[in-house]
C-alpha cells in the first residue's frame, strides 16, 4: 500500500524548525507543492472520519467538540526527522495529514516516555510522540488522546503495557506488531492495530520508518506505558 518509489535513507538532522516535505522527482520534472496549510487536528479528524478502520472511527464519538487550541511549547527530537520520509512514501489516503505534519513538526511538543537508559541511545534518537488530543494535545479532552508515534527504520520498540485502551492506525510505514499471545504480524498503513487496556505489546520496523496515529481512551491520559520486564 505504500507508494515504494524509494528507500528510506537518512535525511539531514532537524535543525529545530519545520520539517521539509520533500519532492517526488522520479515521474517527471520537479513540480512545486504548495506549503500546506491548515489545523492539525482537523486534519487528524478527518483522516479518522474518511478512511480509518471503525474499531478507530470509535473514538470519533468522544472528539472535542471546541475549537479551542493550546499553544505548544515545541520541543524537537531527532525522529521528527523521519517525517519527510514518510512523506514521500505514504498512501494517498495519510498524505494530506502527513504533509501537515512535516510541515507543523517544528511547533510540536515532542514527548518520550523512556530514558537511554531503559532503551538505549539508538532508540531514543529514532521514537517520539506528540499529542495532538488529550491532556496535554493542541485540542485538550479528558476523555481521549490522539497523537502521532514515530519509530525509525530498524528499531524495536520493546514490549510495554498501559491501562489505557489504545488502537493504532498506520499512516506510512509497514511495520511488525506483536499483541499479548499473538505473534508478530505486519501491520500496513491504514489498517488498524487493537491493544486492549495492559495487554503488552511491542513493535519492530523493517526497511521504512513507521508514522501513526494512536488513539487512547482512559480515566487516565497521562498515565505512563510501562516496559515488561525482559
Ligand atoms: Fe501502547
């Protein structure tokens, strides 16, 4: 379902400002792409609303309704450098929120739940997150959380668990997901991957960086995943 025209390789680090969506130049002369423009978690509601999985569109039910808006306190991290590959390999249906996202990467609070100690220093330069509904989101709710993860090429992101409820919906990057009992299976981009409240689980990228969206419904939003022990 991904585009496939290229490999992921390493683009440039971040240098603290928006990401840049790069240009598809392997069908024909370079053509501008309009900056994008618009609001983060429209664009999320409706990426929800038009193609997810309805285990997904569930959360839809509990969206915030204000057009209120928090004013973020950017923190970058290095895996927000993977965005612009994403953005050239995603399946039309994630394109318009990917682009957005490249675009507005630079003003979001970029979050990590573990240390390099817990995980180690190649993982922590290639995860984070950042809400974009919830307790500490651009939209506040009490009563979901949607966000976006990210996880670069080749990383394992260890088997943890969460009170929290959570669905995941793949925006660009087949990955292989593990639940409870389950064994690993791929996961591709619009599918949707189900965590019922601690059932530990984890995830291993291949060849492409993984970006989704994650959905969680809890009492408690800013409760904290915890990793199983190894
Ligand atoms: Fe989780």
């Amino acid at each position: 379902m991904t585009g496939g025209r290229h490999r992921a390789s390493e683009p440039p680090p971040p240098d603290g400002g928006p990401a840049t969506v790069s240009i598809d130049s392997s069908t024909g002369p370079p053509a501008a792409r309009p900056t994008p423009d618009g609001d983060l978690v429209d664009c999320a509601r409706e990426f929800l609303a038009r193609t997810a999985p309805p285990v997904a569109q569930g959360f839809l039910a509990d969206w915030p309704l204000s057009r209120a808006r928090r004013t973020m306190t950017p923190s970058p991290l290095a895996a927000t450098r993977w965005l612009a590959v994403a953005a050239r390999e995603h399946p039309a249906a994630a394109g318009p929120l990917l682009d957005l996202l490249g675009a507005n990467a630079g003003s979001l609070a970029w979050r990590q739940t573990y240390t390099v100690g817990q995980v180690g220093a190649a993982f922590i330069d290639n995860y984070g997150w950042a809400e974009l509904v919830g307790p500490r989101g651009l939209a506040p709710s009490d009563r979901i959380a949607c966000g976006i993860l990210i996880l670069g090429p080749h990383t394992h992101y260890p088997s943890h668990c969460h009170e929290a409820y959570e669905v995941y919906v793949p925006l660009a990057g087949t990955a292989r997901w593990k639940q409870g009992e389950r064994g690993w299976h791929d996961a591709a981009p619009g599918s949707a991957v189900e965590h019922a409240s601690e059932t530990p689980h984890a995830i291993q990228t291949m060849v492409e960086p993984l970006v989704a969206l994650f959905l969680w419904r809890s009492r408690d939003l800013a409760q904290s995943a915890r990793l199983e022990p190894p």
